[in-house]
C-alpha cells in the first residue's frame, strides 16, 4: 500500500502503476527468484523516471537562475 504522498509523487510522474506493481510484487510472501528480473526491472525502470524528474527540475531551476541575472 501506498502512502498518500508516495502516490501523488508517482501519479505526477507518471508511474503509479509500475510503483504499485514494484510494491505487490516486494510484498508477495511467496516471492521468488524467478521473479528477481522482473523485480528489477520495475524498480530500474521508477529510478530512471524519478532521476530524469530530477535533472527536469534541475534544469529549470538554472533557467530560472540564468533569467533571474
């Protein structure tokens, strides 16, 4: 289950699905090494999307910064 902030954070981004799927999947009792890869992938594929919100967020805030001068 999701916190509140953990799904408007996901929902801005995009990628509440994938979160909530990355969150039953690391829940499931019976999870298993067969299961490692897809694990894996979620979570590689919610990282880039929240280091690239970052570097987004980064960049404007130089824009910002520039214009500002």
């Amino acid at each position: 289950m999701l916190s509140g902030e953990a799904a408007q954070a996901s929902e801005i981004l995009g990628i509440r699905q994938e979160v909530e799927q990355l969150v039953a999947l690391r829940s499931t009792e019976n999870f298993s090494k067969r299961e490692q890869p897809q694990l894996n992938a979620k979570r590689a594929f919610v990282l880039r999307k929240i280091f690239e919100a970052v570097l987004q967020v980064q960049a404007a805030e130089n824009r910002l910064e520039f214009e500002l001068e």
